[in-house]
C-alpha cells in the first residue's frame, strides 16, 4: 500500500512507495480465499484442518518477535487452513429446509403459507398473466387429507387468464391483487422440485434458488388463492418492504412509465419493469452495471452525502458516520442483496480509515471488506458478482491510482497554492516548470480578463483536462483488466465499453443524487421536486441514447467462447503482473499497461480451437426442456445446429433460450461460429431461441423448407438476412455433401403449400450419413409425413431423433420397420404437463430394439457415429 516514507516538505505532496508488508488484510484475504478454494477441491476431515490451523497459529505467535518473516508466513497459512475449514464447515451446515420437497411430485396440495417477498407481474405462456412471489409454508394438506407443518420458502406462480390491457400497462387488475410481505394466505397448488438445463456450462437455477432459500416451485390459479387474516414474518422485513414499495410508487408518480422503469432498476433495484431487450443493449454497450445497483451506487452515494456534509461544514467524525448509516440504509430498502451490501462494506471501511490517516491504504481496506465477507459467506468467492467487484477494485486501487499518483494527481499540485512561490520550488522540477508555464499562460489571458480570474480560467480548464483523463484512464483499464472475467462469466468482448461509460458514468453521478433528491422532495411536495426530476430525466435521455448508439453498432455484438486454460492464466498473469509493475519506473509500468491490453485483444479476437473429434460424427441432442435443438459435428469439423430450443405457445418468457441455454454450451465447447443452422418448423418451441443464436454465432447459411406466415419465422429470416446469412431453401430430394457427411432431405415436397400458420407436419426431415452410420431427425412430423417417408424413401439410420416429443402421434411402426433404429433420442422436458414421452411410443421402440435416450432424464446426450457403430455418451451433471 502506498505509505508516507518521508516528512513532506511544508505545503508540498508527500511521496509514497509500496511495501507489502504495509497491507497485512490484503494478503491475509488471498490467503484465506486460496484455503477455501483448497477445501472444496482438497477435500480432509474437520479435524485435520483444525489441528494444522491450531498448530500454525501457535507457531507464528512463537516466531513473531524471533523472526518476523517467518511469522508472518506462518500467520498466513493459519489464515489459509482457516478458509479451507471454514467452507468444509459451511458445507456440512443446514442452510435450507428442505421439507417441503417430498411433496413436490405435481399432486396437488392445499397449503397455507405467508408471502416473503412482494409479488412481481410479467406475461407468462399463452398470454396468460402470472404473479410471482416467495412465500413460507405453514401447513401442508394433501389428497388424501394428511396435514403436516412445514416451515419451507416456495416461489410460487399465480396464473391468472389472459387480460390484454392489464399485460399491456404492466399494472394488476382489481380483481388479481397483489401479494405483500407478510400476508397470509391459503392455496390449492401443484409443486415440483427446481430443474436445471443439464447441459455444460448451464447455469445452475437450482443452486441460485437455493442461495435464495427456496426449495420448492409451484404453480396455482388464481382462483384457489384465498386471503387470510393475520401476520407472518419479521415486522422489520415488513417495514422495509412498504418503504420499498412507497419508494417504487414515489418514483411512478415523479415520471413516465419509461424513465420510471429505469429509475426503479438503476436507483432501487426493483427491476419488474426493465424489458430483455433494453437489458441487452446495456449489456452489449459494456455499461449493465449502471443499469442494475451495484457498487457504483453506493459509491456515489457516499461521496455526494460526503462531499455535501463537509460543505456544510460539518466535521471528519459525524459526516462520516451520518454517510455510513444511509449507506446502510440504502442496502436495506433495496433488494438487490450481496453487492450492495459488499459495497456498504467496503465504503465505510474506507471511510473509517480516512479517520485513522489511512484514506490511501485502499488495498489493506479491500482485502479488509473482502475478508469480512467471505468469513460471512465463504461461497461467495465463486460468484461472478464478488471476484468482479473484488478485480474492479484492485485495478483501480493497484493500477489506476499508482499511475495516476505519478502524472495527473502530481500535476494537480501545480495549481494549488498559485501565488506561493516557495510552494512552486518544493515541487518536483518537471512540475515545478508546468507550473511555470501555466502561470505564463494566465499572465497573458490576465490581459483580457484580469489577474484573478485569469488564474482561475487557468487552473479550471487544466483541472477538467486532468480530470477527463483520469476518467478515460481508468475506464480504459478498468476495460481490459475485466477482459478475462467478462469472456469467462458472459462471453462478451465489450468492445465499445469505453466511450459507453465515459458518456454513462458522469451522467450516472449526475443522475443518482438528483433521482435521490427528487423522490426525497416528492414526500414533501412535487413541485419542490420537478429541478431533480428535471435534471434526473435529462440524464436518463443521455444515457439511453448513448446505450441505444452504441448497442446498435455491430462491433459491441462481440461474443467470445469459453477461453482456453492456457489463455486464461496468460490473461491472470497479465493482470497481476500489471498490478506490480504499476508502482515501478514508467517503462515497467507501461509493459504492465500493454500486457493487459494485448491479453484483452486475444480474449476478444483469438478464437480457442472448438473441443470435438475428428473424423466421427457427433449429433448431441442439447437439454431444452420441452422444446428441440440438435447440434452436429461433420468428420471434417463443420458445425450445423438444427432448431433453439423456444417457450411453449404464444406468451413471452423471462428465458431467451438461445441466449440463456443454447449459447452456453456451444461457448463451453470452444464453438464461436456455426457453419450452417437448420430450423425444422415454426413453432416457437424449436425456433424461439434462433434469433439469438444467429446473433452470437453469425452462421454461413440458413436451411428451412416451408415458411407459412408466421411474425416468429419472419423475424428469423429478417435476422438472417440483416447478418448476411444465406437463406437456402430446403425440399425433399435435395441431397448435398456436408462437412464429409451426405445430407438428405426427405420432406417437405417442392409443390407442397404451406398453410396459414406454422404446423408440425411443416417439419424439414433430414438424413445425415457418414459412412455406414447416419441419423434421422424428425422435428416434429406426425404420422402422415412419417408414413410418406417410409414408403417413398425406405430411410435406414443407426440414431432415430424422435418426431414430436415422443407424442403419440408419431413414430409409427412403419417408420421404425424402416428405419430400424439402434439408438433414438427424445427431447422432452422433465415433468411436462404434456405426459411426454407417452409410454406406447416408449413401448414401440423397445420392441423395434432401440435403446432409447431421453433429455428429460438424462439431460445432454452425444452420439458419436464412426462410420460403422454409434456410441452414446450422457453428460455427467447434476
């Protein structure tokens, strides 16, 4: 940590070095993270940690006045068995009542519960509206009348019927009200247990879930909810959510419906009103953090109460403590959890330092916070949100300021003291001279508007041209310092992230106190509040419309696969060899900076080699719930995907399943462009996902057969042809080589006419042969398109990829006499309220010999086929 070595002379800056010793938290917190990383993936009994970590803490007592160094080190690896017992038993603990899940078998139960968390209204499938909230079951009464008390949290979904004008302004019907904290009510429910997309790289729900302390999902209609009288809960969680909630309605009131959602999500964190699409756009524009609350928040919370209580001349002690305590406060009426409060943390360690004389020991105050929080929660290290915040600020505190202490915080002494010339003279001689020079520019801009404001013109311009350098610095570092976790997490390249935030930040800072202050003002009256509001809105414009700007570019669309190993130690070491250079002479500095700066490139533009197989074709039939989506490798390493997987029906989803699902794992596998994607038919269950599909992985070609009209396939289509995909259309007796497979289209006909909405009997059929081995897939053909192909084309493959889902109206016995399967796969979700696969289609596959795979219970399966055999292989996943 930089520490004053040297008396500075009178009025001139101190110097400052770094000694490590000089920042005991910092090294303490690395160590007690390396622990816990060894105790999850070294696994030894309790009691060997504990008697090891006794053993080296009595040792660096005994050495620490003998030899210090060795102490020290000693102190350290007590520190380290600490973190690696602390996880194990963090493990072992309790942390969620799982008593609810016996009776998550979709039977339905009447449960009374109390609401733990306001409820939240979006458009579910078929346009039905739903609300969901997390409530805390008290009894549990099942079919047969049994009653049990079980004190389990459940999120629940109120469906409700479609009701266009109330799914259109987002606000509850009268009759649909909704749940608030502590409410108690009754329910007739089906509940199942949380299901995770078993693909690799998938992200774990149910984990998330349980992070969240619920165990159990459930679905009701509206019309078996009943209120009941009384409370359940904490009555300060109570409180907290009625300020919450007053908050939310202060802010609809202040503004329009569009600047309201984003106050809500950028001010409060209530994000029940931010649409996937302007979540995107900030994304893709490298500024998501300015949209959700986050540690910028609380950052800019603190300097402005500050900065404003100083102003008032209020001293050290209390302006501190008062800034704390509506840190506090504001972590508390928001809902966002972890990083604000992370945030809170590190804020007012920071500002209790400054107290102690210790503003500068940012690093020792870090690794302070970062200890504290992982002696809270040990799991959190292996969050995205903690090793980010913990990487944003140790570049800023071990790269950004080092570097700015030496050029732009020295040169910001220069214009202190300016009519002092024994200051002038204490300083170094290279500012000493800018000094000088500045001082010569004022004496001639003193001719035209006098010596005491030409002084002041002077210092003002250099003070904001050394200002927007800091700024630009620091995002820029900040940009290619977060190279790595943004590609590893995300799997984005945020290539227009710097002028994005040069433009958002200081709107941010303008636009946080000035939303704080109007809604403050508003309980007082609105008119006192419109100059905030005023101020609050012209700040929003500027940064949805620098967002808007530059997501619409087709640079900030950059998505990157999974980096390679190698590549992401390259990456790390950049990073902290730019962390210990930065505080050396210039040139080393300035290595560190480039190091940074080519490894960010690499993440971004160097491609890792995809992990496939040559010479063998794979067909991996991804997990996509209820819908479809097949990826295939050729022998000679050419990619086709057919379908993305989609929601069922017509309603929106919260999920994109290109993006959420599908994406994921073509990243994971090394695969950053598709040569070819196919879609079978148009219904949203095989195509919903497409258009993110074609935005991440920008394939050569577009395959599809029958168009009928349909908005979901126009908008594909449009897609395709905005990226410059060819469209190339597909009918029965096409036949083309691929990648060193022979592919052949068996329907649809060139003369048939698509009808008026897409159909399952649209479905694009497809034979792909590789030597003596081939697979047919289906899409979703029915018996008559299954029939025709039996009889006109005699189809023979190794792999059967079931027609629509396994339902009962496919899969004849002619087809399967034809086809004589050795292997099908059906993708189908777990637990649909479809009953798929339906056992008379399981029951004709295994009297035709095939040994039948399926997503819902073994989630992502690979078939590899050899040219003769085929051999499958299910992934290993929870």
């Amino acid at each position: 940590m930089p520490v004053l070595t040297a008396p500075p002379s009178p009025g001139g800056p101190p110097t400052f070095h770094f000694k490590a010793s000089r920042q005991p938290m910092l090294w303490a917190a690395l160590a007690h993270a390396l622990g816990i990383v060894a105790g999850v993936y070294l696994w030894r009994p309790v009691l060997w940690w504990l008697v090891a970590g006794v053993a080296f803490v009595g040792s660096a007592a005994y050495f620490a006045r003998r030899r210090s160094g060795l102490g020290w080190t000693l102190a350290l690896g007590a520190f380290f068995l600490a973190g690696a017992l602390h996880i194990q038993l963090w493990g072992s603990a309790v942390r969620l009542d799982t008593g609810i899940q016996p009776y998550a078998d979709r039977e339905e139960l009447q449960i009374t519960a109390h609401v733990t968390r306001d409820g939240r209204w979006q458009t579910g499938n078929f346009n039905e509206v739903k609300q969901t909230v997390d409530i805390e079951s008290d009894k549990v009464e099942t079919a047969t009348g049994q009653i049990e008390e079980i004190h389990s949290r459940i999120r629940l979904s109120i469906y409700s019927p479609p009701l266009e004008d109330q799914a259109a302004s987002h606000q509850p019907n009268s009759a649909i009200p909704v749940l608030h904290y502590g409410e108690r009510i009754q329910f007739a429910a089906k509940l199942r247990l949380p299901h995770n997309f078993r693909n690799p790289g998938a992200f774990d729900y149910r984990e998330y879930l349980a992070d969240n302390g619920i165990a159990a999902l459930g679905s009701a209609k509206i019309e078996n909810v009943a209120r009941l009288p009384g409370f359940g809960g904490s009555r300060i969680e109570a409180w907290r959510s009625r300020v919450h909630r007053s908050v939310i309605a202060k802010v609809h009131q202040l503004w329009q419906p569009r600047e309201a959602a984003l106050i809500d999500a950028m001010v409060i964190g209530e994000e029940a009103f931010i649409d996937r699409d302007t979540r995107v756009d900030f994304q893709r524009s490298g500024a998501y953090h300015v949209l959700v609350v986050s540690g910028m928040n609380v950052s800019i919370l603190a300097f402005v109460t500050f900065w404003t209580l100083r102003r008032f001349r209020l001293g050290e002690i209390p302006s501190t403590l008062i800034t704390v305590f509506l840190c506090v406060a504001y972590a508390f009426v928001t809902e966002v959890g972890a990083p604000v409060w992370r945030a809170m943390l590190m804020c007012a360690i920071y500002l209790g330092t400054r107290l102690l004389y210790r503003d500068r020991a940012m690093l020792n105050a870090l690794g302070a916070a970062a200890l504290g929080l992982l002696v809270f929660d040990p799991r959190q290290l292996f969050t995205a949100s903690f090793q980010m915040t913990l990487v944003c600020v140790l570049i800023v505190a071990a790269i950004g300021i080092p570097i700015l202490q030496r050029t732009s915080q020295l040169y910001k002494h220069a214009l202190l003291n300016w009519d002092s010339v024994a200051y002038g003279a204490s300083l170094p001689p290279r500012v000493t001279q800018f000094r000088v020079d500045l001082q010569f520019i004022a004496s001639r801009v003193a001719l035209f508007v006098g010596k005491k404001w030409a002084g002041r013109l002077v210092r003002g311009a250099v003070g904001l041209c050394l200002a927007a350098w800091e700024l630009l610095f620091i995002s820029a570092v900040m940009q290619v310092g977060l190279a790595l976790p943004m590609a590893y997490y995300f799997h984005r390249a945020t290539t227009v992230g710097l002028p994005s935030n040069l433009i958002v930040v200081p709107l941010t800072q303008l636009m946080m106190p000035a939303a704080a202050s109007a809604v403050a003002l508003g309980y007082i009256s609105p008119w006192l509040a419109k100059i905030p509001v005023f101020l609050t809105t012209l700040a929003l414009d500027g940064i949805t419309g620098t967002i808007h700007g530059l997501s619409g570019l087709r640079a900030a669309d950059l998505r990157v696969a999974l980096p390679s190993v190698t590549m992401i130690a390259l990456a790390a070491l950049a990073l902290v060899m730019a962390m210990s250079l930065a505080r050396k002479r210039a040139a080393f500095a300035t290595i560190g900076l480039t190091g940074i700066l080519v490894s960010s490139l690499a993440l971004a533009f160097l491609s890792p080699s995809p992990r496939i197989r040559p010479d063998i074709l794979e067909v991996t039939s991804i997990d996509v719930a209820e819908g479809d989506s097949t990826l295939l490798i050729t022998p000679d390493g050419k990619s086709l995907l057919i379908d993305a997987g989609g929601p069922i029906g017509p309603g929106g989803s919260q999920l994109d399943f290109g993006e959420d699902v599908v994406s994921p794992y073509l990243w994971t596998r090394g695969i950053s462009r598709l040569d070819a994607v196919a879609i079978t038919h148009g219904h949203s269950d095989h195509i919903g996902g497409m258009t993110a599909v074609l935005k991440n992985f920008k394939p050569k070609e577009l395959w599809v057969g029958l168009l009928p009209p349909s908005t979901a396939l126009e908008k594909v289509i449009a897609t395709a042809q905005s990226l410059g995909v060819k469209v190339v259309r597909h009918w029965e007796g096409d036949e083309f080589a691929f990648g060193g497979t022979t592919v052949s289209v068996l329907f649809p006909t060139r003369d048939m006419e698509a009808g008026s909405r897409p159909t399952n009997n649209d479905s694009m059929v497809l034979r792909v042969g590789f030597g003596n081995s081939a697979v047919l897939l289906e899409g979703d053909a029915e018996k008559q398109v299954e029939r025709r192909i039996a009889a006109l084309h005699h189809p023979t493959a190794n792999l059967l990829k079931v027609g629509h889902h396994g339902s009962a109206n496919a899969t004849t016995p002619e087809l399967l006499s034809s086809v004589n399967p050795e292997f099908a796969i059906i993708s189908v979700g777990s637990g649909n309220s479809f009953g798929l696969p339906r056992t008379e289609i399981l029951g004709r596959l295994a009297g035709a010999g095939a040994r039948v795979y399926r997503t819902d219970v073994d989630g992502l399966v690979t078939f590899y086929l050899d040219g003769h055999s085929v051999t499958p292989s299910v992934a290993a996943l929870q």
